[in-house]
C-alpha cells in the first residue's frame, strides 16, 4: 500500500510496475502488535476490525472496554477511510486488530447488541438518550421518531433526528429500525438504500412497512383488545381474522382498546 | 509529506504515546512493505519491524519537543529500519550458529530462484521478481524498494541512504538495470552478443 501522496506512477516499463505491486498491507495485527510490545496503554488508541454484515460488512473500532465507533462498509472506499474518519471524529488512532472485542461478533450475528458496552463521549447527553432509546428497539421492529423521544424523556424530536444523522455506530444502534411519525423508513445516516437492505437482513417485510405508510399505526386484535405497533411480536402473533388495524392510539383508545405493555405505543 | 502525515510531527512533539500511535497506524505497512522486500522473509521482516518501532519510541523518548517536530517520519523510521536490518544481517553472518531458517535467510538469499516449474508458470511471476531483488547489492536494494515499492521520493531516500541524490538515482537505474537482466536472460543475452 503506497501511503504516501507525492509519488505518481510514471508510464513505466515492466519492472516499475511489478515492483510496486510489491507493496502490500502489513498482516492484520502488525500495528497492534508493535504498540504492545512497545508498551503504549491500551487506553490510549483504539482497536478495530472488518466483521461480517449486510452492506458491505461492518468496519467496528473498540477501546479498551466499550464499542467506540462504527462504519459499514458500503458506505466508505476502504480501511483507511475508515482510520481518518474515526481519527477526525474522535481523535484517537484506530489500529487494525484481528481480535474482536468479546461478544461483538456474537451481537452482529444475533442483531441483540443491547448489552454490548457503546462509549461515545463526543456525543451531547440528549442524543446518547436519544440512540440509548434507539438501541432498546428490538430486532426486526420497527418504532416511529416520537417513540424514541418519548422512551429518551426527551420534549421533541429535534435532538433524536440530530443524533440519527450523526449515529456513530450504525448497525450496532439500529437507526434502521426507526421510522418516521407516518410510518416511513427514516434512513438519516446512510440513505434509503442501505436502509432497506439492513432492514431485510432482519426479516422486516416491506409488507409491513407498506402496511404503516397505508395510515395503519397500530394493529390490535378483538380477543384481547390490547393495541401494538405493527411489527411488535404480539402484534405478528394475531391472526388475520382477528387483526384490527387503527389509524391513531385515541381511536383504538375510543374502541375501547389498551396499549401493549411491551412495544409501548405512544397513548396520544 | 502527505497529508494524513502531515500534523504528525507536532502531535509526537505535545502527546508522545498519541503521537506515536498515530505514527505506528500511518506507517507501519510501508515499513512492513520495506522490510519484507529487502529481507525476503515475512517472518524475519515482522521481527525486525518490531525492532524499528521499538528503536523509535525509544528515540522520541530522548528527543526534545523541538527536534521531535522537525523530524520528517517517514524517511525517519525507513533510516531506523535500514539499520536495523543492517545490523541484524551482520549478526548472522558473525554468528551463524543462528536458528536455521534465520541462518537460511541471512546466508543464502539467491539459493530460492526460481526452477524451470515456477518459470513455466508464470513468466512475469512475483516470486521471481523477489528472488531477483534478493540477488541485488545491499544499497541498491534498499535504493530500489524505498523507491518503487515503498514509493518514496528520490530526496527522501537520499536522506535515508545518507548520500546525495545522484548517487540515489544512479544506484536505482543500475539496480533496475539488473533487474531487469535478472527478469529477462534471453534480453540480456542477445545484448551481449550485438556488443
């Protein structure tokens, strides 16, 4: 890998260009390795890797103990993009690791990263509320932007929108599990596309999403009379014969309906 | 220098171990790059890069603020590992009751060529361009990787090799050369029987 800038390839002959298809990335770990033997605290820098993920993997960075940064691949041209951003972001070197910080490939592949340990200092208090509530949405759901204020105890929207374009770690905070207020998939960090195929990944049928933008909110069933977010586990277990959609909590409110206790939709 | 380089020097001469890391994370693969084609050995070139670094941190540690952000990095570390790799090669030649694959790779580099198998696979093989470098003089060597394969500038090498430019330049062409002699016998050959 040619680091450095100043050098231009040249029309060369044969040899030049053999010679520098010699240069190549030090095996994975080289970098962590010398800093060990060196004696830098672990402190001091962080860690990271490319693990397996839908788009394009996902480039992770770890401090000692707790998650500090994340990209997915297809969002960025490679490794050492992902090294400058993270530097910019927080200011601290991200050396290339082979090792995975304990149980990181196990949230990947489950899609449970709840108790996985995030550490983001530069982030303001309202939006690690606001990506602490986001990180609660289970897999395979989905939550409007008002759910996540309210879950955050925060007044309005703004510092949750604010902390959705700037999540730090995507995939990890699943910002592909909130919607907007009218059911439409709001894809703030990495586009629509991307989105879409996280959301796949998760079994998240675009029937359901289609069924949100329709104008149904909430899904309740006649026998219990309890209403849910559509893509609440209780919600999926309902027959169709018994599913009755509403366009806004006061109307399952009115037909005599109560929230469900465990994907708690907003009692407007 | 390049860019992400660029405010290195002043983070080592405020921060030495956030300095350091930074400099470990920007050029580590070129030094690697280096050290693996001069030595020929990924297991000897991951040794002797620790080494470097090692000798590094331990320099920055004596250096004064000021010297540490005059210091251009890279030519820096290439100069620590040219030595380092020096040393190391003189050490086996003195002492070649060396573990075996160290004494292999230190006595006999050009022993490896490439048998007639390897030539009929690939003409313009990597392997053969390896045990072709292999067989370069030491200067030229490192001349010819910190130029081509590391990418360096011809000033920046001359600051490494502690020689002018033109002797840089001169020693490049001439390694190329015989590369190329090395790479292409049939070449040479008809050469050397138009003269």
């Amino acid at each position: 890998m040619n680091r450095g800038g100043e050098w231009t390839p040249q029309p060369e002959s044969g040899v030049e260009a053999a010679l520098a298809g010699l240069a190549g990335p030090a095996p994975g770990d080289f970098a962590a390795r010398v800093l060990q033997r060196v004696g830098i605290p672990r402190d001091r820098y962080d860690m990271y890797l490319h693990l397996e993920a839908p788009a394009g993997g996902l480039y992770v960075a770890y401090g000692a103990q707790a998650v500090t940064g994340a990209a997915l691949g297809r969002t960025l041209a490679g490794p050492q993009a992902f090294e400058e951003a993270h530097r910019a972001r927080t200011g601290r070197s991200a050396i290339p690791t082979t090792r995975p910080l304990p149980g990181l490939r196990t949230a990947l592949r489950t899609g449970r990263a709840k108790s996985l340990v995030i550490d983001l200092p530069e982030l303001t208090e309202a939006e690690r509320a606001a990506l602490d509530a986001v990180r609660t949405i289970p897999r395979g759901q989905l939550r409007p932007l008002a759910w996540v204020a309210r879950e955050a105890a925060l007044p309005d929207d703004a510092p949750v929108t604010e902390a959705l374009v700037a999540n730090p770690v995507p995939l990890l905070i699943p910002c592909h599990r909130v919607t907007f207020d009218n059911g439409g998939p709001c894809d703030l960090r990495y586009g629509p596309i991307v989105g879409a195929v996280l959301r796949k990944a998760e079994g998240i049928d675009d029937a359901l999403v289609g069924l949100s933008r329709s104008g149904t909110a909430f899904l309740g069933s006649d026998t219990t009379r309890i209403y849910c977010h559509p893509t609440c586990a209780h919600a999926r277990r309902i027959t169709p014969p018994h599913q009755v959609p509403f366009r806004s909590a006061r109307a399952a409110r009115e037909a005599g309906y109560r929230a469900c206790k465990s994907c708690r939709p907003i009692a407007a | 220098m390049d860019e992400t380089a660029e405010p290195l020097p002043e983070r080592m001469a405020t921060d030495l171990d956030d300095g350091f890391t930074e400099l470990v994370r920007v050029h580590a693969s070129a030094v690697h790059a280096f050290l693996l084609r001069v030595t020929g050995n990924a297991a000897e070139a991951d040794d002797l890069g620790q080494e470097t670094f090692l000798r590094a941190y331990t320099a920055l540690q004596g250096y004064s603020a000021e010297r540490r952000s005059a210091l251009r990095p890279r030519a820096w570390l290439m100069t620590i590992a040219t030595n380092v790799w020096r040393n190391h090669v003189r050490t086996c030649i003195r002492r070649p009751v060396a573990a075996a694959p160290v004494e292999e790779s230190c006595e006999s580099w050009p022993d490896e060529g490439p048998g007639p198998q390897e030539h009929a696979e690939t003409a313009a093989d990597r392997a053969l361009l390896v045990a072709a470098l292999a067989r370069l003089p030491e200067r030229a060597r490192v001349a010819v990787v910190l130029r081509h394969v590391v990418g360096m500038s011809y000033a920046e090498v001359a600051e490494v090799q502690g020689c002018p430019v033109g002797t840089v330049k001169a020693q490049v062409s001439r390694g190329l050369s015989v590369l190329r002699e090395l790479l292409e016998p049939e070449v040479a050959l008809l050469r050397e029987v138009t003269m």
